[in-house]
C-alpha cells in the first residue's frame, strides 16, 4: 500500500511525476529448431496486442487513473506494442468510457505479430513492448517485455506492482522507479515526494517476495530506486519447452541446466560471464 506523507496539504495540482520502469524476462530452452519456433509463436499469441491491452486497461483501473486513449500494434515477425493515455479524472461523466474506447481499439486491429501497447492519459502513459527472441545455435529462447507507468498527481503506479509480475511469466524482474518534479503545499513549501517508500520491495507482496532473491540499489536523495529480482528455485522442467528432464540424457541435462543458469545469470546482472 502506498502510505502518504500525514496532513499534506497542497497548493494547486500536485506536480509530482512517479514513474516505474520493467524488464520482465521469461527464460526457455527448446531443444529443436521447430521447439524454437513453435516457442516464438506461443509467446506471439499468449502476448499479443489485444492481451497486452487487457493487462493495461487493469494496470489503469487498479491505479484509479481513466483511459483517454489507446494505440496499439502488433509488428511482423513478432512482438507487440501497446501505448495508453490516462488521466486522474474521467474527461467525461461516464464510468465505462475507457473499456468502450479499448473495444473501439481492438476492432481497429486485426494484424497478428510482434506486439506494442501505448495508453495515453492526459497527464500520464502506460506502455508495454514485448521483445521474443531465440538464440540460432544453442536452444535458449526468451521473451523480454518492457513496461512504463508514469503517473502525475495523486495516483501511484506502485499500486498496479504485483499485478504486473504476477500477469506475466516473470523470471527476472528489473524495476526502476523515480519521482521527479516539485510540489507546494500551502504554506509555499516545496514537497519533493508525497508518499513513504524506503524500497520498491516495500510494494510487492508477501507470495512474490518468496518466489524470488532480491537485490537494491537505490538512491534516497534522489528519490530514484532499483531492485533486481531472480526465481530462487531451479527446476529444469519448468524452463523446457515441450520437452521434460526424463525425456534427457543425465549429460544433456547437465548442459542444458548449465546453459540456462548462465542466461539467467548474465540477464539478472546485465553482463556477458566471459
């Protein structure tokens, strides 16, 4: 729960821009071409442009922000993009206005691939993109989605946290949230945050802090904080795509194990283990 600051009391809008940043990676091994392939396509459907924007329109409602528009694509060979502008008050006097404008969105589009989503609100953006890729010779395959939520006033993007991990397949997570810009209450005094936060994991919830080892790295001066965040327990199974471990050999095993642990491991720390 985001905790305000006590008895605030502002003079005029509250200037303040909260952004949060994520890389969210999903992490596989297909042993054949055709796994490789079929995997791309799985994650081209599973994510697309009209899934990416059910998730968006969620994120907005759990924010309590109001959809003014939305923009999306799907791109060729794969991938999407969704881009939404919300606002912290409804532009007009009904409740349902952001779900008419996203079915308006989605009979637009037809096209299948690669997948964007962009929501515009008046003050402030949802966005994801979704990038699946596979290695050409040694079986990894991953899918990386980026997502942006900047928000103005009130409304916090903190709020919509554990619903983004949790809507995707999230085996590392890189989140970077920031507040920038400067508020007067009405007294004249400048408020350069409204809310209490010592980390992002003060946010996430008690099953998602179990699942995975977090790391920080935050700088409170100026209000800019950082956390990594891995699955902490490896079962090979769970990152084989339409394979098991019994259909392995104990060597292929062990290769392919070694394989996906150095992926995981280079991804979380942003540098190739040469």
């Amino acid at each position: 729960m985001v905790k305000p600051i006590p008895r605030l009391q502002l003079q005029g809008f509250n200037n303040l821009t909260k952004a949060l940043s994520f890389n969210i990676y999903d992490i596989c091994y297909a042993v054949t071409p055709e796994q490789r392939q079929r995997y791309i396509e799985y994650i081209d459907e599973a994510y697309n442009a009209e899934r990416l924007t059910e998730i968006l329109t969620e994120v907005a409602d759990i924010i309590g922000a109001n959809i003014l528009n939305v923009a999306r694509q799907d791109y060729d060979p794969q991938g999407a993009s969704v881009t939404i502008l919300i606002s912290e008050q409804p532009v007009i006097d009904r409740a349902d206005i952001g779900r008419e404008m996203l079915k308006d969105a989605m009979r637009e589009s037809e096209e299948p691939a690669e997948a964007s989503v962009v929501a515009h609100l008046d003050k402030s953006h949802i966005t994801v993109h979704t990038y699946p890729e596979s290695h050409p010779f040694n079986g990894i395959s991953t899918f990386r989605a980026d997502i942006d939520v900047a928000t103005c006033g009130v409304i916090s993007p903190l709020k919509a946290l554990n619903y983004l991990i949790d809507s995707f397949e999230s085996d590392i997570v890189i989140m970077d949230y920031r507040v920038r810009g400067a508020t007067r209450d009405v007294k004249g005094r400048k408020h350069y945050i409204d809310h209490k936060i010592n980390s992002i994991q003060d946010f996430l919830s008690r099953p998602i802090k179990n699942r995975y080892e977090m790391f920080d790295v935050n700088v409170y001066q100026e209000n800019i904080f950082h956390t990594k965040m891995h699955i902490k327990d490896f079962d090979l199974d769970t990152y084989l795509f339409e394979s098991t471990k019994t259909d392995l050999s104990f060597r292929e095993r062990q290769r392919i194990e070694a394989q996906v642990k150095r992926e995981i491991e280079e991804l979380f720390h942003g540098r190739n283990l040469d």
